[in-house]
C-alpha cells in the first residue's frame, strides 16, 4: 500500500530537484539578437542538468555552474547556442536569427507538425502572450476579433451563452457553424446550442463552448475548412480550433499568482426603454484567482494551472462560477520515445433570466412593450410598482446549469530513427451538464400567470445531459531528403467515438420550497441519445522541391456510423502547392527582397465533410405514452443511401512580406461547395411522414480572405503591431433537391428560409411595396435580405513602449447583411412604436403585411477590448516579475440601427441546428467588463 | 519465472481476440434505442397499441385543424404573433406551413388506419373486430376531414387530388364498415350523419343522426390531450391541446380572441388536470339534434324542428359548465379595453353576451353552450329568420371544433409541398387553388371587425355571418339541406 503512493512524490521530487542544484561558481552575462539589442526571457540551461534561468528585461542572468559544464543559450527565432564554462565568470552572448526556425510549425493535420511555409493553406494562429493579456474566460470570446477570418456573434450577455461562430460561410443546413474543437489532439465536445432535451429560457441557450478548458494555453489554431481539414474526415468541414496546453519548459521552476477583479455592467446603449435597466441590471463583480507553476528538466517538464472565478453578473439575477484545474508534462522516457500527457477539469456553475420567446422574461416584455405598456410614458407612481414587480421576478427566477468536464490527453512519439517518427493520441472528454428550472408558485404569481393565492401549480424541470468522447488516433512520419527534393510522407488512421446521452425529468403541480423531483405530485422523464463512430485512414506526401515550393497530396478514407447502410466509406482527396519565392537564394541575396522580403503563392483543393445527426438513417417508430398508455406511430422513415455531406474547396492565395517583412499582406480566394448537401426538406404532406433527412441539396460560398500585419514601429523602445482583416463571403443555396422552401426560423409571415437561389436563412416576408400612385402594394415570399452579414473583418492594435507598457485594442465589424428587428416589431403590434412605418399605412392593414419595415442592416463596428498592462520586471522583489493589467471589455459600439444586431439567441434552440441569427430580441447584449489584473511570478 | 510471464502474457492475448473481448475495444457499434418495424408488426396486443397511437394522432389532427378553422371563420382573431398569421383574413398562401401541418396531420391519419387494417392487426394474434372496426373509422375520419377542409386531396402519398365529394363518399364506405363490423357506436353513425349532411343527403343523414340517438340520447365522444407527454413525437407535433393554449394557457398573451357575441363561451378548454388537456367533444349529440333539427326546418315542419331544439336546450343543461378563474387574460389584446370585458356591454343589441372576467370565476361550457332560449324555440320559423336562428345556435354549440369554418363553406388548400414534389398535382388543380365562396370573401377582412366604444358598452360585429350564410342558403357551398 505505501509504495502505491510512492508516485505521488515523482512531481514533488522534481520540483525540489530544481531547486536544489549544487552550484559551485556563479556565472553572469547578457544575451542579445544579432542588432545587439538585449533578448529578456532567454533560456539559459546547464545541459544535462535541470539547472536553468532566464534573462531579465535588459537580457542579463545570473546561474550557478560548475566549471567544464555547458550553458545553452535559446529563443525562440534564434539558433540555439550553447558555451562551455571556463574560469571566466562572464559569459555574454549574441544570439543569431534563425529563418527557419521564425517559421511557425502548425500542428494541423494529423502526424508531426509542418512548418507554415511549407502549407498550402491558411491558420489563423493566437499566441499564449495573446491570450494571456484577453479578459475573457471562454474560447468563442477569445477568437472574437483575433481570429481574422472568423465571423463569431455573441448572442447574449446572459453567462455561458451559445454563440454563431463560421468562417468561409454557413456550409449546411442541417448543422450548426460551429468548429470541431480539439485539446490536444483529442474532441472535446463542442455543442453551442441547446441540448434536445436541454432548459429553454426562451433564447438564449447554455453552450459547451463556455466550459472549455481555457486554462495554461500555449496557442491556439483556427483551421479553416477545405484542404487544411481533409485529413481529420467526419464534421470538420466547418473547420477546426486546435488547442494546445502548456506542458512547461526546461529551466528554472515558476510559480505565478494572479488576480482579477472586475465590474460588469450592462451594455445599455440598445435598449429602447432606460427604465428596462432600471428594473434589471444591477451592476456586478467579477473576481479570479489564478495560481500556475511550471518548470522541469530536460527529461521531464510540467506545467499547472488552477483558477477560480466568480462574477455576479450585470443582470440582477445572473452569477456565473468557474473552477478549473489542468496540468500538462512532457516525459522523454528514453532517447527514442517521448510521452506527453494533458488533463483539464473544469466545472462551471451560471443561471439564466427568461428571455426572449417566453412571456416570463422580463427584459423581452419591458423591450416589446408587453401589455401595450410604454416604460417612457408611464408616470413614476405607475412605474414603481411594475419595476418592484420585475425585481420580484428576479429574486424567483430559478434557472440553473451546472456542468462539470474532464478532458485528457495522451501523446506517445516514438522516434524510430531521425526520419522515421511514430505518433499516438488516445484521449478522452467527459462533460455533464445539469440543469434545473424551478417554475415556484411564487414566481408564477409574481408573473401574473397564476392567481394570487395559488400555492400548487410549481413545477420542476432537470435536464441531465453526459457526453462522453474518446479520440484514438496512430500515424507514422517518414522524411527523406535528397539533394533538391525533401518527403515528408505521413501514414495513419484515426477514430473518435461520441455518446450523448441526456435524461429530463419533470414534477409539476408542486408547493414551493423543495426541488426534489418525486415532491411533485404528477412526474414524467424523458431520454434522448445519440452514439456515433467516426473512424479513417488517412495519407499525406508532402514533396519539397528545392526546399521553395512544396507538393502537398493526400487523403482520408472516411467511415460513419452515421451513414445508410448501402453507402461506402467516402473518399477524400486533398492537393495543395505552396511556392516560396522569396526563399530562393538569388531572390535573397538581391536588394529587391529588402523591399518585398516574402512572395509566397498557394494553391490547393480538399474535401471535408460533415455528418448528419446519429440514427437518422434508420427506419424507426414511437412509442409515445398518450395518457399513460403505450402509443404507436410512425417516426423516422429511414434512408439507407445516407451518407455525410461533403464541402469541396478550391483556395488559392498569395503572401507578401515588405520591408523584411514589416508589412505582410495576405489574400486568399476561396469557393466551397457542399455536394450531397443534406436537407430535410419537408416531405409531401400526402406521406403523412416525418421529414427525412437526404443528400440532396447543394450549397456554394465563395470569397475573399485578406489581412495586413504591420509592424508600425519597430525599435528599441517603442514596438507597434497594426492588423486589420478583412472577409467576404457570398453563401447560395443551389439546389434544393425539388423541395420547396423551409422555414428555419422566425414566422410564417416573417422567417429565414432556406430556398433555392438565395443564401442560407435569408429573411422572407411580406413587404409592403409603394407604389407609383402612393399606394402601397403587399408582396408576400419577398426577399428582404440575407441574415449572415457578407463583409466581415477585425482590427487590432499593439505599442508596448521599452517592454514594459503594452496597449492593445481590438474590435470586429460586418456589414451587408440584414436582421428584423423583433422587439421593435411587437412594439408595434402593441401599439407603442410605430416609428419605422410609414404614416399612411398605418391602421390600413395588419403588421404582418409590412414586414419589411422591420428590418434593418446588421451592420457594426465593436471594439471588444482595450488593455493595458505595466510590467514591473523584478523591481518587486521577491518576485521575480510583477504584471498589472487593465482592460474593459465591449466599451464602444457602432451599429447601424438601434438594437443590437448580435443579440440573437432565440435562434439557437436546436440542437447542433442551422442558427441564422436574423432576428435579433429579447436578450441581453454582451456586458461591459472593466477589469484589474496583477500578477505575481516567483 | 520467463516461462509464467510468457505463459500468461499468451492467455492474455488469447483471451482479447475473442468474441467475448472484442466488445471492449470495439469503437464501432452504436444502438439506436428506438423501436424498429419487427417490434411493432407481428407482436401480441400491437392492434391496441396502434390504435392508442391513432388515437393520439387525433389530438394531432385537431390541433392542426382547429387552429386554423377557428381563425378563418368569424369565430377568433388572433391578436399575436403565435399561431397562424394568414387565416383571419382568409389569406390562403400554399406556402404557409400551418396548411402543411394541417394535411399532413389528416394523411398520417388515413396511413396510420391503413397500416393498422394491413399489417398491425393481421400481424397481431389478439387482433379483434372491434379493433378492425376502429381502423376503419378512423380511415373514414381522415377521408371526412380531407372532404371537410379541403376541396380536392391526395388519399395516397403522392397521390392525385381526390376531390371533396369523392372523399366524403370514401368515408362514407369505411364508416358503413366500422359499422357492420361493431354495430351500436354512436361515434361511427354520427360521423355518417355529418358525412351525409355536408353532401346534402338529407334522408342519410336523418337516419344516421337519428340512430346515434337513438343508442344515446346524450352520447359525447371525444379527443383527448396529454398535457405532459413529452412534444415533437412523432415530429413537429405536441399531444396537449393547442386550442386550450391559445384560448386559457398562455395567459397574458391573449392570443385567440373570440367574437364579442361568443364572448360567454370562451374558453371552452380551460386547465383539467397536470397530466391530461381539456377534450374536443368532437362528435357529440348536439350535432345530430342540430342535422335533426335543420331537416325538419327545411322541410317546414317548424314543430318538429323546435322539439329538437328544445331537447338541444335540455340536453345542454346538462353538460358540464367550469367555473374557471380567467381574470388573467381580460381581452387586452395589449391595450387595455380594447375589445368588450364588461356585462354591461351590448353586442348588436344583444345583452348578457360577454362577461366580466375580473370579479371573481366565470362560468364557461365546457361542451356546449347557447344562448338559445325557450322563447327564441318558441318563436321559431321555418323562413330565414329561423335559419339564420339556427346558424346562430350551431355557431355557439360547436365554437372551437371547427365546424364553424365547413358550415361558411370555406376550405384549405393543397400546399406547395406537395404541388412541388407531387407529379400527380400542379399549382392550378382542384385543392391546389383557393375557392371561397364570394359571399364570405367579399367581407374576408370584416369577418372578425368589431366596434366598440368602452365608455357606452356598446358592441357591433360589422357583420352578421349567420345572415349572410342564410341569405345564400342557395347556393351549393353552404346550407346544404337548402
């Protein structure tokens, strides 16, 4: 029994260990890059030994060595140096600049990681120095606005809400935008929609994306679909966020504690009414504490982090919890085989207002007039009690979702020669989410929608929902170089296996004071699941050809078990060229390369796919209890020929660097086209039949990719980094298989459709139409514009001043779509706003009838963050380095009409469903975050 | 020791290549946890589980259906944006899905009676005639409600357009079979009297009405709703009564708004239980009184006619009324005294009409209710007055079954669904365009108009439907004993 614990004190060992080096002489220098300028937080190691320091900000250390011992200098974009220990007791450096080694190596694709020059596609990358200085706690919020090409709309303020996130254009219409999300090579589950049998508040919906562990991240890929994604198969054709974590660095140990502490206030500039704050918003704290140690030797490394947050949230009744935890090691076990290990948890704790499509929320009542109540024109007696009463509500209201994740990764490399490398992942993910809504009597009082008095109509609602992955994935790296052609050549298979399975249970009828589910007089459950295996082999050749341009070809062999079952495994090519013009020598060594440093021209082509929902192909029937007694019919009608759809994209793009690359400019064409698309489209209704799913649809997005890097100042003391994006994006549905249009959100007379010819979920209904006369004609089925804004972009901005103030601000705009405006629209049913109609229409004819006087441009331009940081170096003593951060989140917003064209969230209900977005009502923009931050590092 | 290792490491991978471990380390199989056909077709007591299944199907189709007839007749106005937004004006888009809904209701019906007559109960070993003549009346059920509410439909997936008339006559066939096959149910004779009296079949309908009567004087049959059974199975379809919602459920929101002279009999769903939504009281005795009563008018015998309303009088005293707390909805309509919500309101002259549902509970039929009186019986005509007394009566009884919409002679349409993905029917077909009948869609927008000064109490419909109904008696869509 006491040997078992024995490993407990392995990491232990090898902290003190590291600590605890005997050091016979102290050796002092300073370390700089080939212009003499001083490098801060280069390694310094003493090799073979895990005795190591960095550099401080003007590049100089100090490390105790033994004579004859080897200190080895690295940084990264310079080429390592190591220098023997003599008598002296000065050693200083100049480190030279590595080319090759400033190329970034991408993770992407399966096998060993491949330097970006090499690729033919594109990767939106962010640093951990990026993430690190973000505010935000949850991944869509970190790639809002840093990722480039991605378009991400937070759809509510409401905590740990679900999100549009899509990049090169909605490519389906039977599943939602959102990326395949890997940690460490393996799936993590990434539902940003309500779960089938999740908590509807009416809108806005929790999303896994929320609890993502965001913990001791060292980047973060943003793979965009097509080629770059052939090789992972099954859903990736929306593209892939890959994270990987911190497994810590050989050297000196690091411990580091920090905290945040913050305001969030609501973002009040939409709303129609100051009193809807008023009743609602009460300004809240945020707080997080963040503890993270890393360090280890040449053999062994490891990296913890630990945090707790807690803020209460902008809205009275809002408060959101996060604990996590993760660790990370790097293990080379042998000279030939090294193992890797990650394992997160985090557990996320929030609770919701109603909002949106149900009578209970407040904030859509107040926003929509409900009641025919104007908040401005009321008196303040009148007011009084109707914001007591919201208040009421907001003591009552009882939504809760409670989520706990495990995420584990294991990583083995085998080296069998130096060109011969081994790789397997096997990992898992597990997270559970229980939700709860307790409707109490009191609170159905409080709403009005049961008589004063009632004191048995309380109901309780939990949602349980487990979704467990595993990801297994095995591949064999071989390179090979003659003189003027280098082969990378890449063999292996891959799975992953989902199970989701979700259990509602549901007491109504019941006294308050009590959530114990069989309290409840009248109970009913109901389950859902969905289990599916996803499994490939893969191949990739990447031929060098004088180590300029690179020949890319491959593909994936693709089997689901969410295909009929006269269906084959699908086949998925991938080719690519990049050529790197500017690497030639003569091209180098020319003075024209000092004004245009990089030329890099890219092509390629890659299919990627996306499944349909598990069990649909199946021929199944109900069995549904109707008044306590089995009932029969009929459900899914089946199609054996169900197979995934599959994207084909065409890209082609060209880099270009000036000034030694100063100013990078990047543009890329793409043209996507889902073949086989699935659709449901509705079934004649002479069948009598649910809607079944089919591959026989077809959509097409095109367009441009541009960004500008620019390093605007570049000296000792002031550095200023300027990047703008800027995409489009022209989605068309091609065909809809014969079907007729369907609506896939919003109204009969007012909804997004998908119909042949138009773009995914564009708004249709009835406009009215002047006419010459100055009559107005009613056009029912008009086009009234697409809800996916077509032009998208984001800036950022960088100065940090002699390395110890930075400054970064950055923001995201869109423009050219369309979106209804449904608070304004029920405003007006009401009776209360008849602003946007035109005088002479008004009280002819029913509202429905001009529905285009409801609709707007979604345009808008948002900073999402400005921050500040002040880096204190090892002026404060103990610490060996203090960092003070301010920032403020979502501070300035420009939008083209009144409301907020991001607060969407009604539209996200389904799950893993196609979500629009074109109605924006009845939910919360995202707050305002005024955050503190400092940081202490040992 | 080797040898123990070795041994031992061999039995070890032995045993994993085995069936038995091959479970472990296979990632491949998944089990979708629903029924298959083998579960359903050939299994002991599967014709009772079909038959609840159709049964369930029937709240379906009454869902669908009394939505959209409630609306498009000058019963109900919707005041929101739930529910269908094109009826009232009698708007018939082949795009709207709510007519989708409401025909695919009517054919999972007719497939879910097929499939029980073909496969369910020949497969079933406890298969009984009564279940065979429940199969059968519920095929006819499906082709009556594809003749009530629609001038021409499919009876096959895919099908041709069946016309109205056609379908009427198949359900007349299946009904005399459910008949032959379990004699005495007053469900199938009365389904067989409405048959015959929207065909105009006079002496048919007598003799089925008076046959149903004959085995109950105060039969009621119903569909009922589960308020707790889980939505969207099969999909898109909810068990609990959507009518109950939008009358009483959803509160506040004061979706469905009746017609100020029906304002005493709504709601006529309100809440039953936690676990079961008010019934449809969809082919109850009034109805047959009414055929009754109706033939006797158009035959001139005023006396007959009026001892079949007299026991109408009778026979609804004794159905339930609910005393019902409504104060939260009070005919808002989001403005405030909008629409009549006091006793003291006068409704064309007509007082006693509508309530005031902030002083404490109403009293609401919860089957049927009138506001025929003994003197009105007494006073009765066979001339237009009479009929238009008659219409008014009918308009009551059965307000929110849907019979309001058949009796003005309106029908649905096919919608594009099918017209697009159906070979056998284009846009320009029977059923696929709309027929009103000029008489009603001259007033299409006016059908639920109202005006009403809150300070007088005083009430008018701006039109009278019952006498526009009757002053076309002739004509061949509506009335049809005239």
């Amino acid at each position: 029994m006491k040997n078992k614990k024995l490993w407990l004190w392995g990491p232990l060992l090898v902290l003190f260990m590291s600590f605890s080096y005997a050091q016979e002489k102290t050796i002092s220098g300073n370390v700089t890059d080939q212009d003499g300028v001083p490098l801060p937080g280069v390694s310094v190691l003493v090799v073979d030994t895990t005795n190591g320091t960095q550099t401080d900000f003007d590049g100089n250390y100090t490390i105790g060595v033994n004579e004859g011992q080897v200190l080895r200098f690295s940084y990264i974009g310079q080429k390592t140096t190591e220098r023997t220990v003599g008598n002296e007791s000065t050693i200083n450096v100049q480190l030279e600049e590595d080319a090759q080694a400033l190329e970034e190596v991408i993770v992407t694709g399966q096998g060993s990681g491949i330097q970006r020059r090499k690729l033919s596609t594109t990767v939106d990358v962010l640093t951990e120095e990026k993430i690190d200085r973000l505010p935000a706690n949850q991944i869509d919020q970190m790639l809002q606005a840093t990722a480039p090409s991605a378009q991400i709309r937070l759809s509510s303020g409401q905590p740990g809400t679900a999100s549009i996130i899509r990049t090169r254009g909605a490519i389906s219409a039977a599943s939602s935008s959102t990326p395949v999300i890997i940690v460490d090579g393996i799936r993590v589950d990434n539902l940003n929609s309500n779960a089938r049998l999740g908590i509807a508040t009416g809108g806005a919906n929790v999303s896994a994306l929320a609890d993502i562990p965001v913990e001791s991240i060292e980047r973060i890929e943003y793979i965009k679909g097509g080629a770059a994604t052939t090789l992972y198969g099954a859903d990736a054709a929306n593209g892939i966020i890959q994270i990987i974590t911190k497994k810590g660095k050989a050297g000196k140990g690091t411990v580091f504690f920090e905290s945040k502490l913050g305001v969030i206030k609501a973002t009040d500039d939409y709303l129609k009414y100051k009193r809807t704050g008023e009743a609602i918003f009460q300004p809240g704290i945020s707080q997080e504490y963040r503890v993270g140690l890393s360090g280890g030797s040449e053999k062994f490394t490891y990296n913890f982090g630990g945090s707790l947050y807690k803020d209460d949230g902008f809205n009275d009744l809002n408060e959101q919890v996060r604990r996590t935890f993760t660790f990370g090691y790097s293990a080379q076990v042998t000279d030939k085989f090294k193992y890797q290990g990650s394992f997160s948890y985090v557990s996320f704790d929030s609770n919701l207002d109603y909002n949106a499509n149900t009578s209970f929320s407040r904030f859509s009542a107040f926003e929509g007039a409900a009641g025919g109540v104007n908040l401005d024109e009321l008196t303040e007696e009148e007011w009084i009690p109707l914001r007591d009463n919201a208040r009421e509500i907001g003591e009552l209201v009882d939504i809760t979702s409670r989520t706990s994740r495990f995420t584990g990764s294991n990583k083995f490399v085998y080296d069998f020669t130096d060109n011969f490398q081994a790789n397997a992942v096997v990992g898992i993910d597990y997270r559970t989410t229980v939700q709860e809504e307790l409707q109490s009597n009191a609170l159905l009082v409080a709403l009005g929608s049961r008589p004063q008095g009632t004191t048995d109509k309380a109901s309780l609602t939990r949602a349980l929902r487990a979704n467990f992955i595993v990801t297994g994935d095995l591949n064999f790296t071989h390179k090979a170089n003659t003189e003027n052609f280098g082969f990378t050549t890449i063999l292996g298979g891959q799975f992953f296996r989902t199970a989701d399975r979700q259990n509602q249970l549901s007491g109504s009828g019941g006294v308050d004071g009590t959530r114990k589910i069989d309290f409840f007089p009248t109970q009913s459950a109901a389950d859902f699941v969905l289990e599916n295996a996803n499994y490939g082999l893969y191949f990739l050749e990447n031929i060098g050809i004088y180590n300029v341009a690179f020949l890319e070809f491959g593909g994936r062999l693709d089997k689901s078990t969410v295909s009929g079952e006269g269906t084959s495994p699908l086949l998925l090519p991938k080719v690519g060229i990049t050529y790197n013009v500017s690497d030639h020598d003569f091209y180098q060594n020319s003075n024209f390369s000092n004004f245009l440093s990089t030329i890099r021209l890219r092509a390629n082509y890659g299919e990627a796919t996306n499944f349909a929902e598990p069990f649909e192909q199946d021929k199944t029937f109900e069995l549904a209890s109707f008044l306590d007694r089995p009932a029969f019919s009929f459900a899914n009608p089946g199609n054996p020929l169900l197979v995934s759809e599959t994207v084909k994209t065409t890209e082609y793009g060209l880099e270009l660097g000036f000034f030694r690359n100063r100013l990078n400019l990047s543009g890329t064409r793409y043209k996507g086209n889902t073949v086989d698309a699935l659709f449901t489209p509705v079934a004649k209704p002479s069948e009598g039949a649910q809607n079944q799913i089919q591959n026989i649809g077809e959509v097409q997005n095109e367009g441009w990719e541009f960004e500008m890097r620019a390093a605007v100042l570049q000296s000792e003391k002031h550095q200023m980094n300027l990047n703008v994006s800027y995409n489009t994006n022209e989605n068309l549905v091609v065909s809809t298989g014969g079907g007729a249009p369907f609506v896939v959100g919003g109204f009969n007379v007012l909804g997004s459709v998908v119909a042949e010819g138009q773009s995914l979920g564009y708004l249709r209904g009835t406009a009215a139409v002047l006419q010459d006369d100055g009559s107005y004609e009613f056009v029912t089925n008009s086009f009234l514009g697409d809800t996916f804004a077509p032009n998208f972009g984001s800036v950022s901005l960088d100065y940090s001043w002699n390395n110890k103030i930075s400054i970064f601000v950055t923001g995201d705009y869109q423009f050219g779509g369309k979106i209804t405006d449904l608070s304004l629209l029920l405003r007006h049913l009401r009776g209360v706003d008849d602003s946007t109609v035109p005088e002479e229409l008004l009280g002819t004819t029913s509202p429905f009838n001009y529905t285009n006087f409801f609709v707007f441009d979604n345009d808008y331009f948002k900073i999402r963050n400005i921050g500040l940081s002040y880096d204190f170096g090892d002026a404060l003593k103990p610490f060996s380095n203090v960092k003070l951060g301010l920032s403020v989140t979502n501070p300035f917003n420009f939008t083209a009409g009144n409301f907020d064209p991001e607060a969407t969230g009604s539209g996200i209900a389904a799950q893993g469903g196609f979500a629009s977005g074109g109605f924006a009502y009845g939910t919360e923009s995202s707050p305002r975050i005024y955050m503190s931050s400092l940081k202490f590092q040992f | 020791m080797k040898k123990i290792v070795s041994t031992i490491c061999m039995v070890l991978l032995l045993i994993s290549c085995t069936d038995n471990f091959s479970s472990v380390v296979d990632f491949t199989k998944v089990e979708n946890p629903t029924l298959s056909e083998a579960s359903v077709v050939g299994q002991p007591n599967s014709s009772v589980i079909w038959l609840d299944g159709i049964k369930q199907n029937m709240a379906f189709v009454y869902n669908e259906l009394l939505v959209l007839a409630e609306l498009g007749s000058d019963n109900y106005v919707n005041t929101q944006t739930f529910y269908n937004q094109f009826l009232d004006n009698l708007t018939l888009l082949s795009a709207d899905p709510d007519l989708r809904d409401a025909t695919r209701e009517v054919a999972r019906l007719r497939e879910m009676a097929k499939f029980g007559l073909e496969f369910v109960g020949p497969g079933d070993s406890e298969y009984s005639s009564e279940q065979e003549a429940d199969f059968n009346f519920y095929l006819g059920l499906s082709y009556m409600y594809a003749g009530m509410y629609f001038p021409a439909l499919p009876q096959e997936p895919g099908g041709a357009a069946i016309s109205a008339s056609q379908n009427y006559q198949d359900a007349l066939v299946a009904f005399d079979k459910a008949i032959a096959l379990n004699p005495g149910q007053t469900r199938y004779l009365l389904a067989k009297a409405r048959v015959n009296y929207y065909l105009g079949d006079k002496t048919a309908a007598v003799a089925a009405a008076t046959a149903a009567l004959a085995i109950d004087d105060s039969f009621d049959n119903i569909v009922r709703f589960d308020a707790d059974a889980p939505t969207g199975t099969p999909d898109g379809t909810n068990p609990a009564n959507v009518m109950e919602s939008a009358l009483y459920q959803r509160a506040t929101f004061d979706d469905l708004q009746p017609l100020p002279t029906l304002d005493f009999l709504d709601p006529k769903y309100s809440f039953l239980s936690d676990g079961e939504d008010a019934p449809v009281h969809y082919l109850k005795a009034e109805e047959a009184l009414l055929i009754l009563a109706e033939a006797n008018l158009s035959d001139g015998n005023v006396a007959a006619a009026q001892d079949n309303l007299t026991d109408l009088l009778e026979l609804i005293a004794t159905r339930e009324v609910r005393s019902i707390d409504d104060s939260i909805e009070g005919r808002t309509e989001g403005m405030p005294r909008s629409r009549p919500d006091s006793t003291i309101v006068v409704v064309n002259g007509r007082e006693g009409l509508v309530l005031n549902r902030h002083s404490g509970d109403v009293e609401i039929p919860s089957v049927s209710g009138t506001s025929l009186t003994a003197e009105d019986i007494e006073s009765l005509t066979a001339d237009d007055d009479g009929l238009e007394l008659l219409y008014r009566t009918r308009q009551e009884v059965f307000i929110a079954e849907g019979l309001r919409f058949v009796d003005m002679g309106l029908k649905l349409i096919i919608d594009e669904n099918e017209t697009l993905q159906n070979e056998n029917i284009s846009e320009t077909d029977l059923g696929a365009v709309p027929l009103i009948p000029s008489f009603i869609s001259a007033v299409a927008s006016d059908l639920d108009a109202i005006t009403y000064d809150a300070a007088t109490g005083v009430a008018t419909t701006v039109v009278d439907v019952n006498k526009i109904l009757v002053a076309n008696k002739t004509s061949p869509e509506v009335l049809p004993f005239h």
